[in-house]
C-alpha cells in the first residue's frame, strides 16, 4: 500500500499508530448525524487498527484498505477507506472531521484514493452505500458522478430500506 501525495493533503496507509490521533479526529458527534457511531474507546480503536493491518480479510477474499487524511500543516482530518473484492468491484467509505467540511477535501481525497484503486489495484467499478437522510455524503458522491443502482444490485452490497447504493464505473 502506497502514501498518496497531493499538493493539498497526504493519504497514509493507516496502522494502529495513528490509533491516538485519530480517536480525536472521530470523536466529533457531527460526524454521526445519520450513521455509526464514535470509537469506544482509544484501546478498541487500537484494536481495529490493529486488525486492520493485516489489509486482508481471514479467508483473503477482501483486501481491506484504509488511509487517513494528513493536512500539509501534519494535522490528520479523517479517513477514506475500500474494501476490495476478487471480482473487481470496490466498496468505497470516508469520515472527515466537521471542522473541515465544505473545503473540498473530502471529494479531493476520495477522488484520489479512487485513481489508486483502479490503477494500482485494477478496480473496475466504485460502491458506496450511505443511509438515504445523508445529504452531505450524497452530494459528495453527485460530484464525483457516481450514480444511484438499479434494484437488482442493492441486495449484492446488502443495502437496506433507509440507505442508498451509489455506483460509479473506473
Ligand atoms: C461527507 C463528507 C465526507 C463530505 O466532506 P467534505 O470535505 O465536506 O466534502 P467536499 O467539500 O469535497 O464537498 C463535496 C460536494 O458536496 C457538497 N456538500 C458537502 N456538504 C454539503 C452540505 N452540507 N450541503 C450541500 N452540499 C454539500 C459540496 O458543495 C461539494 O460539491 P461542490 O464542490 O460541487 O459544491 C463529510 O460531510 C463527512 O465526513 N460527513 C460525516 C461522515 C459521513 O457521513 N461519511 C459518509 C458515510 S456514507
């Protein structure tokens, strides 16, 4: 796994490391308007970064992969994340702290790790599944032309009632 870097921000592959900093960055109630929860605790983050490491699922079907988002100034502002299958298809997620939002950063970051996934690990189609009340991440994904699923592939990313699945093609 590569850093990614951009004039404007940093991606670095996450480790357990960045546990500390990062649990500042998440605990932000903002953030959880319309889906998931803060971190526990810093030692459970620890944990998850940990485990996540490993950049692989147990039976290595799914590649598991997360970079956090480093400001040029060295502050860190969240993450963007996939979860890549075998066929080729990408399971994309992002969280950035409220106190950069409208900025650009998160398309920008997100736009980036999704070159990475097509050039460095053959992706050929994005998925991000977010509840339907989430307006800031549907505007997020309208901008980087992703666009809403047909019926039939909803039950493949297992997206309920209250949530949307966005696609967008490499
Ligand atoms: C979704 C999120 C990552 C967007 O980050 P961001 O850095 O504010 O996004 P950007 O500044 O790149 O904005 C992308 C587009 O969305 C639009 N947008 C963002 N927030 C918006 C809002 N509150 N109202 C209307 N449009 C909004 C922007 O205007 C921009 O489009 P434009 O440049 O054409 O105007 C951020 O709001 C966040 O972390 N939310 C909480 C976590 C979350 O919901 N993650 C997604 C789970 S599926």
């Amino acid at each position: 796994m590569k850093t990614l870097v951009t004039p404007t921000l940093t991606l670095e592959p996450q480790v357990a490391a960045h546990a500390a900093e990062m649990s500042l960055v998440l605990s932000g109630p903002a953030i959880y308007e319309f889906e998931n929860a803060p971190p526990v605790s810093l030692e459970w983050l620890r944990n998850r970064f940990e485990k996540l490491e490993s950049r692989r699922s147990k039976d290595g079907s799914e590649q598991w992969l997360n970079w956090v988002i480093r400001l040029p100034s060295g502050e860190l502002i969240g993450y963007v994340q996939a979860t890549v299958f075998n066929d080729r298809r990408a399971l994309v997620a992002y969280e950035l702290a409220s106190a950069h939002w409208r900025r650009g950063l998160g398309s920008h970051a997100l736009e980036t790790m999704l070159s990475e996934l097509k050039s460095d690990y053959g992706v050929s189609l994005f998925a991000a599944v977010l509840k339907r009340k989430n307006y800031r991440s549907l505007a997020l994904l309208n901008k980087l032309k992703f666009s809403m699923s047909d019926e039939a592939q909803r039950s493949i990313y297992g997206a309920d009632e209250d949530e949307l699945l966005m696609l967008r093609r490499a």
